[in-house]
C-alpha cells in the first residue's frame, strides 16, 4: 500500500484542464485525508472536484467524502454582523419548508440539474460563465452523465458495495433523518449505525459539517431534509456571519461559512453559502479554486433542477 503522502501530492496536482482522478484513486486519498486531518496541522489544503458527495467503495461504514477545499477570505468585520448565523439558517430552514414541492422520483430515472458557474482571477482577468447540465441517475443503477466546468463525461453505475458520502441513492437519502440533532450524528456516523447517545467531539465537526454541507448542496432531496440540514449546519461550531456578500447575479445577501481551527483545510475559512437578506432564501455560493497556478473566485447557482425519465431530457 503506498504512503498516504502520494494520494494526497496527487489530490495536490489535479488540475481542471486534465482528467480527473479514477475513483478508486479518489476514494484512497479522501479516506486518507481524513485520517490525517485528525491530526493538527498535518495537511495543507488540497483542491478536490467542486461535488460534495464522492463515490467510494463501502466496507460497513462508508469511507469519508470531502468538498472543494477554498480559502475564502473574510473581509467583513465581526462587529458589523446584522443578524446571527442561527437566525439566517433557521430562517432559511422555515422558508424551505414554506417552499418545498415534495417529489418521490423513481429508481429508474433521473435528476436533472442545471447549474450557472461564473469565474473570474482572483488577481483580474475575464470573466468566464460556464452552463453544466447533469443527468444523475437515483439509484445509481444507470450511467449519469454530468458536466464540471463545461467538462461532460459519463458516470459509470455503481459496483456491489459501492455508494457516496453523504448518499445520492434517494431510497438512502430518504432514511436520513429529518431532525437536526439526529441528522448530525447520522452523517458523523457514516452510514454505520448511528449512536444517538455518544455527543460531538470537537473532532467530529469539520468532518461532519463537510457532510451538512453536502447535503445542502444537492439540487433535490425528501421532504423536510433541507430543512434540516439548514438547522443542523446552525449547530456546528465554528459558523461565521459574512454581510454584504454578493450571489452569482450580483445581489448582496447574507453569508454563512465555516471557519475551522488553523492548519485544517477550512483555518481560512470554506465556502460561502449566500442568503437572501429579507426572506433567508438560499441564492448561492462563493467560492474559491484553483487550477494550473491560477486562482479563481467562483459564483455557482443551480438555475433548474427536475426529475426526468431519461438522460438528455429536459424539464
């Protein structure tokens, strides 16, 4: 078995403009990352694909799934925070469940996405939009076809024993619970059985938040469990109120990020996930990455999203 240092030089390297690692390679580094981020100041940050949930072989208890690692400044002064960061996602939380059409796709079709992607160098430079339509099978039992960054592949079916963290699979996703506390310690769990009665070590949350975060990130999930992402995401130590952020379209909204301790991925902060000032209504993400030296401030925002029968379909 090679070093976990090799995984994680290759994490290190990948570059938008080449292909991206297989998933067995994926898997490994991931795993590995995880292990060492339980140590302080093991890692320095490494840039992944911009999708929350990776698949990975699962033995038992899933291996665990990382986000795009990103340094996102904060530029905004504490002092001048209008509301709390439990305020913006509970409100949030209440503007879902005012909002939400519940749906309940079949095993054979689809989830459409379509996501706007606006980049721009960090240093100056034009401003690039991209349009990534993806076609992700349920249950994984059918080639999806997904787009990154105007990159299209075809996503092989899943294997005996394979899935993601958190899960894609709707029939998985519809048994995460939709209480926050218990959500929490579901994800932390990783697809093991869950123990509601051990608490959070400070240790589980930068994980764990990794997870939440995930799951918010998915442009369709059951009913009530954005919900309740959104309020348990309002648990986690270490989340930061960013005012006067601004979405994709250029609206301010409100920002909510993870700040973890110094020498983690997340020391300088992770993405930043925008609200709508008024209503807490999700607009979408900031973020940052990079790619062949060059870093680049990302704008993301899912434009439509519907459960269709078949690849290329269109709502």
């Amino acid at each position: 078995m090679s070093e976990p240092r090799n995984e994680l030089q290759l994490l290190r390297e990948w570059d938008a403009d080449t292909p991206p690692l297989t998933d067995p390679a994926r898997a490994r580094a991931l795993f590995r990352l995880h292990q060492a981020m339980l140590t302080p100041n093991a890692l320095a940050p490494a840039t992944v694909g911009r999708r929350p949930a990776l698949r990975m072989a699962v033995a038992g208890v899933a291996a665990a799934a990382i986000t795009t690692t990103v340094l996102v400044a904060n530029e905004s002064s504490p002092r001048t925070e209008p509301v709390s960061a439990a305020t913006v996602l509970h409100g949030a939380a209440a503007e879902e469940r005012s909002l939400e059409k519940p749906i309940a796709p079949r095993d054979d079709q689809f989830i459409y996405t379509k996501e706007i992607v606006k980049e721009t160098p960090a240093k100056g430079g034009r401003t690039r939009t991209y349009v990534d339509e993806s076609w992700n099978s349920v249950d994984g039992s059918k080639k999806s076809y997904v787009s990154e960054l105007g990159r299209k592949q075809w996503v092989p079916v899943f294997a005996p024993g394979e899935g993601t963290w958190p899960p894609t699979k709707w029939t998985e996703l519809a048994q995460l619970p939709t209480d926050p506390r218990k959500l929490v310690i579901t994800l932390r769990d990783m697809g093991g059985k869950p123990d509601y009665s051990k608490p959070m070590r400070a240790a589980d949350w930068p994980m764990t938040q990794v997870f939440v975060s995930g799951l918010l990130r998915a442009p369709v999930l059951p009913k009530g469990l954005r919900a309740a992402a959104y309020e348990a995401l309002a648990t986690v130590p270490g989340i930061k109120v960013l005012p006067h952020q601004k979405d994709a379209d250029g609206r301010v909204g409100i920002g909510i990020q993870y700040v973890g301790s110094p020498g983690t991925p997340w020391g300088k902060g992770g993405p930043v996930l925008v609200f709508d000032p008024k209503t807490y209504r999700y607009l979408g993400m900031h973020d940052r990455r990079t790619a062949g030296g060059t870093t680049y401030e990302q704008w993301t925002y899912i434009a439509a999203s519907a459960v269709v029968d078949r690849v290329m379909q269109r709502p």
